[in-house]
C-alpha cells in the first residue's frame, strides 16, 4: 500500500482507546465512530466480554456497551439498528423502532438518534447531511455491493430528503482488504455483471499452489469508495481507514480469520441533540 496515501487519509481520524472517530464531523455536531477490538492491552476490555458477538441484534456485554456509548458522549437509549440481512432494504426513521426490522441501510433524520450497524469483514459505510442534520450506516458486504446499497441509501438521500451532494461526508470503515479477500465465480460472476468496471478493483489470486483462476482477490472498500465519486459525492468529503480486518488481529474482528465465534465491530453515527 502507498505509505503517503495512507497516512493522508489517517490525518483526520483520531484514535482513542475504544474506536476510530472523524474528528472533522464534530464540527457539526455529528459523531461518527468505529469501534476497536476487544483487548486487554489496550482498552481494558477482555477478549471474552465481546461488545457484539455472532450476528446478534443486541450488544452481547451491556456493560462494555455503555463504556463504548459513554466513551462517544450518546445516550444508548437512542441507538437504532435492525437485523442485518445482506440485502438492499433502508430502514427510514425518525424515532426508535418498536420492533426489530430486517435492513442493511438506516437512515435516521432526527438528532439524538444513531444508526449503528455491526461487521466482521464487511464495509461498514457512515454517512451525514451536515445541514439536513440526516445521518445514515450501511452494511455493505459483497452481496449488498452488488446489489448497489450504497448507491440506493444516496439516492434516497438526495431524491427523497433533498440533500445537496457537497453536504454529504462519508466515512468508510475496516474491511476485509485485497490482501486476505479471495472470492471465487460465485461473488465474482453477479460483482462484474452489475458493476463491470469493478474488475480494476480486483487482482487475480495468486496461490500458485492451487492452479485456480476462477479465483480472485477483492477490495471491497475501494469499489465502494467508487460508487461514492461516481455519484458525485467529493473526494474531500470521504474518510477511508485503510485497514484490513483480517490483518489486524489485535484491533478488529473478522469473520474469514475466527470463524462463526468471531466478533463483530460497531460503525455508529448520528448528530447530538
Ligand atoms: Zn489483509
């Protein structure tokens, strides 16, 4: 990876013992924030009290939950997720919801309230109107990539709420990266039918040992980033962490390294009332 880009993207997000947040989101007073692995080393917290285990629609340790909610300054009362599915419905809402709702996109339109969606591996993507005060997460793994989830939260956000494209800023988090994605026909096959300039985004597999060319390796993010500029959202505007999921044993979970027991990260945003 290009050392200078890297660092350039970094000089925005500010670490702190529990997450990655985007410093420049605080001028409007919108959080946007990504969460560290569990680590003991680190920030007190035991690989055994996962914040979010499995695929679970509530945290699996409330206790480290509110530390994490109370580290970003919300209320966890006003939190909304929905059972991630790895499809392209939105959930639209402007106040908690009764019930638990299959979605993979939220987009909340009142202060006070946060979207938060979890991922092991997946593109967890954040979004904010600074003016319209609207805020959006989205899970994007490869199906939801190639179902165009991030293509159809902006458009909702731009035909429905009316939101002027210079005023969105967007924060893609930890993904599985190019280094460790391998994917085979079945992703690659529906991927490049939908989105075919996304081959540029793909480099072939290069296990020598395993004479197959159906294989690939992919980098998620970057389509998605993709999508992003091709919709006409500005490069200044987006914050990328550069960071593999399945490198980064220490800070982040994965689902392709842990298996079925892995953890999974918080992506959470959202303005403060
Ligand atoms: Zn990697």
């Amino acid at each position: 990876m290009n050392e200078e880009i890297k660092l350039k993207d970094y000089q925005d997000i500010i670490t702190t013992n529990l997450a990655w947040t985007v410093k420049k989101v605080e001028l409007f007073g919108a959080i946007m924030a990504f969460s560290r692995r569990e680590n003991s080393n680190v920030n007190g917290l035991q690989e055994t009290q996962k914040i979010w285990s499995s695929n679970k629609s509530k945290p699996n340790n409330d206790e480290n939950f509110s530390l994490f909610c109370k580290s970003l300054g919300i209320e966890s009362s006003g939190i909304i997720t929905c059972r991630q599915v790895h499809g392209d419905r939105i959930l639209i809402c402007k106040e908690v919801p009764k019930k638990l709702v299959a979605a993979d996109a939220i987009i909340v339109t009142a202060p006070g309230l946060y979207p938060l969606i979890r991922t092991a591996d997946c593109v967890p993507i954040l979004i904010i109107d600074r003016v319209k005060k609207i805020s959006a997460a989205i899970h994007a793994g490869w199906k939801g990539t190639v179902l165009r989830i991030i293509r159809k939260t902006l458009s909702t956000l731009t035909d429905i709420f009316k939101c002027d494209k210079s005023d969105i800023i967007v924060a893609l988090g930890p993904s599985i990266g190019k280094c460790c994605y391998e994917v085979n026909r079945v992703v690659l096959d529906p991927l490049f039918q939908n989105l075919p300039w996304a081959t540029e985004f793909s480099v072939p597999y290069q296990d020598i040992s395993e004479s197959n060319d159906e294989k690939r390796r992919l980098d998620l993010a970057a389509i998605n980033h993709s999508e992003l500029i091709k919709f006409g959202i500005y490069k200044k505007n987006i914050y990328k962490l550069n960071m593999c999921t399945s490198c980064n044993v220490n800070d982040l979970h994965s689902f392709r390294r842990d298996g079925a027991s892995s953890g999974r990260s918080i992506a959470i945003t959202g303005f403060r009332l």
